[in-house]
C-alpha cells in the first residue's frame, strides 16, 4: 500500500487510497517528540483487508524513525498498540 504521510503545523494524517476508497488516521503533534493518534478512518468497502493496521504500522515506523513518541487516545490505534507488545518502544 502506498500510505501518504500529509503534515500541517500542528498534526497531520496517514492516507491511502485503496479500491477507489480513501482511508485516514489522524494525529496531532502536541511537540517534536510527541503526537497523538486521534482518529482512524476505514470505509465500509475496506474492512478486514488490513488496511488499518498498515496506517497504524506506518504511524509506528514513523514514530521509531523520527524519534517520538505515540499517545494512542483513537479506539483502532490503541487496541492495536494492545495486540502488539512490540510497539510499546513508541508507544506511551
């Protein structure tokens, strides 16, 4: 999947279109080191095709590559940051 990372001055989204859909999970950065995954977005037509967890997997990469840190306050992103102990070195 080709997830487009868009950034604004204070937060930004992961984006992908798969299928003619548009899926999202947004964040907001609260300071360099620091965001917080607020919403994700998964249209009816791309449930259970995994798309999700590769926005929460990339928010994740993103987070170890930039060094920062993740607050998960969005339902999906926190009950996978709980389905994956691994994540934890990001994830607050």
């Amino acid at each position: 999947m080709d997830i487009r990372n868009e950034e604004g001055a204070s937060g930004g989204r992961y984006a992908v279109d798969v299928e003619g859909h548009e899926a999202e999970m947004t964040y907001s950065r609260t300071s360099p080191k620091l965001i917080i995954i607020d919403h994700t977005a998964v249209p009816d037509a791309l449930r259970g095709k995994g798309v999700g967890q590769a926005l929460a997997l990339r928010a994740v990469e993103a987070a170890r590559a930039g060094g920062w840190k993740i607050i998960p306050l969005c339902p999906f992103f926190k009950a996978q940051a709980q389905r994956h102990p691994e994540w934890q070195d990001v994830v607050n």
